[in-house]
C-alpha cells in the first residue's frame, strides 16, 4: 500500500503556487464512501519530506515508488529541470499512465524546443489540467484533481464542500448560543444566590442551628408568604423570554434562510440527507419554541411569514422521509 496519496514534482521557481496547492490538498475533506481517506493526506513534496542529509536521488525513487499519484507542474522552469525530468520518467516507468496528472501553469510545453522532452510526450497520453491565474483557479484547481484522485464527481465534490461549510456556519451559530446560554445562566445564579443571601438576612426568626436546618425553616416560611403569585401557570418555560416583534422577525429571518438552504439540496441530492437531519430539527424546534411563546399580537402581525414557514417545514419533513430520514418532533 502507498505511503503518499501523491508525489508533487516542480521546479523550485514555482514554489509559491506548489505551497498553495499542497496545502489546500493536504487539507480538504472529501467523502467518505468510495475512498477509505477523509483527506487528501499525506502528500509528498521535497522542501518537506526530506532530510537534509538524505542521499536525493535514492530519497525521491522511494517516495516516487510509495507514491499513488504524480502531480507534474508543468512550466517553463519545470521543463529545464533535470530533476523533474528524472522524477517523470522513474514514476511512468513503474505506474500506469492514468496515476499521472500533469498541471500546465503556461504552454512552454507546446513549443519546439521542447518537442521531445519527456513531459510533451508523455502529456499527450495523460491527464492534463490548467491552472487558471484568477481568483477561483486554486480552489478549480483543487477540485479536478480531487476528482481524480478519488474518482467521485466534479458536481459530487462541491456539494460536499458546500454542505460542509454550512456545517461550520451551523456550528459557529451553537457555539455563540452556547456561551450566551452560560452568560445567561450566570446571572441568573449570581442574582439567585444575592437574592438567597437577602432572604436570609430577612428571615430574623430563623434559628441559629445548620445550614440545612436553616434552609428548611426558610422554605417552610416562604410557604407560608406566598400569595396570588403561586397561581402563576407551572409552563415557566416562555417566561424567561422577552419575544419582540423585531426578535421573532430575526428567527424567522434565520430559521427560513438555512431551511431553505438544505431543503433546496435535498430536492436535488439526498446523499447527505443524514448529516442534514440534526440541524433541520435545532432549526425547526428553535422556531416552533419561539412561536409558541410569542404573544397572539405577533403571531397576527407575522400570519402570512408564519403560514410560509408551516409549508416549508412540510415539504422538508416530506423530503426528508422520501430519503429515509425521520426527524425527531415530526
């Protein structure tokens, strides 16, 4: 079995772009089935595999043959390199011609002096990608040779990448409601504990005996204090919540834009129907627990946002259950 995922032979002068690209490589996830990797890892470039006191030629030959893939930035410098030259030949030699990809970064390699170097050769017969100098030609970049490399699709690919950074959106919004959570229940014990402290020093009948004791006989006279206040409905679950028009209008705004998000992929694609599942019912149950608290006003004022929100809960649980998926609260 390989070591390396890949081997990326370049001339030194194109150093910056082989950074960039061994790195998106070397961390992108891709998925699962279909490949027993969850990254692209390790791949195999000399500045850092190895050491300095290593014998060069036969160093590279063994990462070369420990190699699955042989990435080849094609340049002009590339094409002077002796050393990329000998990397190409080792590896041709001893792999079959699907395992080479070569990257062209110009079309130095088109040109007649270069007609019979190893590479023009060899990238007629071979898989050949272009690097774009634009903006998305890294992440491009980085996609075709995914694809190569783990034989799922293009498309397949970027639905993946798109699923995982709603991921860490989702995430980064529990991870915020999680410390709000802690501020809020900080409080609330700092304010139970001042008031616990003030009860105490109210309660002068209290005898002077343990702690437990004490706190029982403060409890007995509380008992004794309550008045209408104890005819409060026992569903204090809404009372912690001050529901404005503008806060309802925000969930609202929230829960509709990532619902409407997944729901849009599991009408084309229900592969991650099962990751999507845990988010579409924090979602939904965030919403339907805000409803419920909010005030007959609000609710009136939002009838028409709220009448589009029921539908597109509906059509989400249904696709969800032509995917096999059961949403807990459904």
């Amino acid at each position: 079995m390989a070591i390396y995922q890949a081997f990326i032979s370049y001339a030194h002068a194109d150093v910056k772009l082989v950074d960039k690209l061994h790195h998106v490589l070397e961390n992108m996830r891709v998925p699962l089935f279909g490949n027993s990797q969850k990254r692209l890892f390790p791949i195999f470039r000399d500045a850092d595999e190895l050491p300095t006191s290593a014998n060069l030629a036969d160093s590279l030959n063994l990462a070369l043959a420990n190699s699955t893939y042989l990435i080849v930035i094609v340049s002009e410098k590339s094409l002077a390199s002796s050393w990329v030259a000998k990397e190409v030949e080792f590896f041709s030699v001893h792999n079959p011609q699907d395992k080479l990809i070569f990257v062209t970064l110009d079309d130095a390699y088109q040109h007649q002096e270069h007609r019979n170097h190893i590479i023009t050769r060899l990238i007629q017969q071979s898989t050949t990608l272009k690097y774009e100098h634009t903006a998305s030609g890294m992440n491009d970049l980085k996609i075709e040779i995914a694809s190569i490399m783990t034989g799922h699709s293009q498309a397949r690919l970027k639905r993946h990448l798109r699923i995982g950074s709603l991921l860490k959106v989702f995430t980064g919004i529990l991870s915020i409601g999680l410390l709000l959570f802690i501020l809020f229940w900080v409080a609330v014990s700092t304010s139970i504990l001042f008031n616990l402290k003030e009860m105490i020093s109210g309660y002068k009948d209290v005898e002077d005996v343990s702690t437990l004791e004490a706190i029982t006989q403060i409890i007995a006279m509380m008992v004794d204090d309550q008045d209408a206040e104890s005819q409060v409905s026992t569903d204090s679950s809404c009372q912690v919540f001050s529901i404005t028009e503008v806060k309802y209008q925000e969930q609202v705004n929230t829960t509709t834009k990532y619902l409407s998000r997944m729901t849009a992929e599991l009408r084309t694609d229900g592969t991650e129907a099962n990751d999507m599942s845990p988010m579409i019912s924090y979602l939904i149950s965030e919403y339907l627990r805000l409803d419920e608290c909010a005030s007959d006003d609000i609710k009136a004022s939002f009838s028409d946002e709220r009448e589009r929100m029921q539908g597109l809960i509906d059509e989400t649980y249904k696709l969800l259950e032509r995917h096999g998926v059961a949403v807990a609260g459904d």
